[in-house]
C-alpha cells in the first residue's frame, strides 16, 4: 500500500502532521493554511487516505481492511518521513484517527488538535445513521447533526449516481457548500476549483466508497471511554455553524484532561479562507515547543 504525500518547511522545524477526514484527500488541508503553518516555523506533512486521491485503491472483495488499517497508515507516513513523533492536527473523521492514536501510541503524539470531530468511542456513525433513517436516539446519543445535513443525504441516498464529470462536480460542490454551513459567504468558484483538482488527481474516484465498507468490517472499531488516557496537550476546534457534528467538540475536550475548546465564529465542517489566520495562529501557538 503506498500512500502518497508532501511535506513542506525545513526539517528542523517543529513537526505537524495533517489527518483529513474520512473519504478526504490530503488537499483539502487548504494551501493558505499550510503555507501560514510553514511561516510559523513549522516542518508540515499531509497525506492521501488510502483509495483517496493519489494513494493506492484497492478491489476492497479482494484486498478488505478496516479502519484499524487506516488508523496505521498515520503511523506509516510518520515512519516514512522519519518522525518518531510529531503533533496532529486532524479534522473531521480524521480526529477519531488522532485521538485513537494519541491512546494507543502516546510517545509519538507531541500534541493534538482536532478539530470537526466526535470524541472517540462516541457512535458518530450510529448517530448519524439513525437520524438519516429517521430513528430515535437512545438516550445519552451525541448530538444530531443539524436538520439540513440530514436533507440533504436523504436525498443523495436515494438519487442515481452521477453520469459524467460535470455532474459529479456539481454533486461534489453541493456537498461542499452544505459543509460549509450558513455562518460565512460560500464562494462557489473557488469551490469548484477545488472540486476539480480533487476530481482530476484521484486514481480513482469511486475508491473512496471503502473508507465505509471498512467501517462496516469492523463497526467497533473506536474503543469506549479511554479519553481520560490522552496525555498529549489537546485543543478541540469546532466552527459555531458546524452542520454535521454540533456540540461533539465539547463532549472531546470534557473527556481529555486539560483539553481547551476554542469556537471559531462563523466556521461550518470546511476550513474557508476567512478562518485561516484564526486558525493557524492558534495551531502555532498548540504547537510551540
């Protein structure tokens, strides 16, 4: 399994691995962030999701793995650049990836950041699941996500699979703009750039379906109540328009000792070029030696 990626800065600088959510290539960590990362005096490394972008894809009938796997690679990259440790700042699903990482292998974590995310163990996938097929949660659930979010991918379960390029961006935009949430303006050009460059550098762009059939290989993936084990110094980020996990960052930082909770104002599930200098000034100063 190759795995691809780059790494930008000098190489005596603090090091900073970026975790990208589930299904997500490593450049949606947005240029402008990274770039203002590196000005801070930071050595920092982003990577392709096996069957994202430009990391290998696999027959999953052929070649099944679980989330397990997914959660080494982090370990592999690190090796690859050869980082004993380094600090991880993960959004989205790739904080679950951190999180069980900073548990499980706590000598290589440095610090953590995560931010979008759900606290590990927490059934963000159940959740989720229920409130697409409009079931009750049991009591005690993580939050739902907003009712849009929950629209929206009604609809798209039940819509036919794009027939050409075209289309899929548009579908790929849509997603984006509803990620993005309502509390700053969506710039839809720069969306579709984006979405484009995601389109074109992918091997294959169905692959990244896998990412939820090793969920399902291993639905206990993320073990239960182990938060408290977390040593690494923790900042949990979440936007006040967040659509897909409101309200998870609070429940991550009550769980992690010593954890801070930071609200970025205006910020959905996307990293807009309006929260960029908020933040990588508050990655920098997480991450200071």
């Amino acid at each position: 399994m190759n795995i691809w990626s780059e790494e930008f800065g000098a190489a005596t600088d603090e090091p900073i691995l970026l975790i990208m959510g589930s299904m997500s290539q490593g450049i949606l960590w947005p240029d402008e962030f990274v770039g203002r990362l590196v000005a801070g005096g930071r050595r920092v490394i982003r990577y392709d999701h096996r069957d994202t972008g430009r990391s290998d894809t696999v027959d999953f009938a052929a070649e099944p793995y679980t989330w397990d796997d997914i959660k080494d690679d982090v370990y592999r990259v690190l090796d690859a650049h050869g980082l004993e440790s380094a600090h991880l700042v993960c959004h989205s699903a790739g904080g679950l990836l951190g999180q069980f990482v900073a548990v499980e292998r706590p000598e290589r974590v440095r610090s953590l950041t995560v931010i979008g995310s759900s606290p590990l163990g927490g059934g963000e996938g159940q959740v989720i699941m229920r409130a697409l097929m409009g079931q009750p949660q049991p009591e005690g659930s993580l939050p739902e996500p907003a009712p849009e979010f929950v629209a929206f991918y009604r609809t798209l379960m039940a819509a036919p699979p794009p027939e050409d390029r075209r289309a899929r961006i548009d579908g790929m935009i849509a997603e984006q703009r509803l990620l993005h949430g309502t509390g700053l303006p969506f710039d839809e050009d720069a969306a579709r750039l984006l979405q484009e460059r995601i389109y074109d550098r992918a091997r294959d762009l169905s692959a990244v379906t896998n990412h939820r059939l090793a969920a399902m290989a291993k639905p206990d993936f993320e073990p239960v109540g182990v938060l408290h084990q977390v040593k690494a110094p923790t900042l949990v980020i979440e936007g006040s328009h967040e659509p897909a996990k409101p309200g998870h960052s609070a429940m991550i930082a009550e769980q992690i000792p010593g954890a801070r909770l930071m609200i970025v104002a205006g910020m959905g599930h996307t990293l807009p070029p309006e929260v960029h200098e908020e933040l990588a000034a508050a990655v920098l100063a997480h991450t200071a030696r």
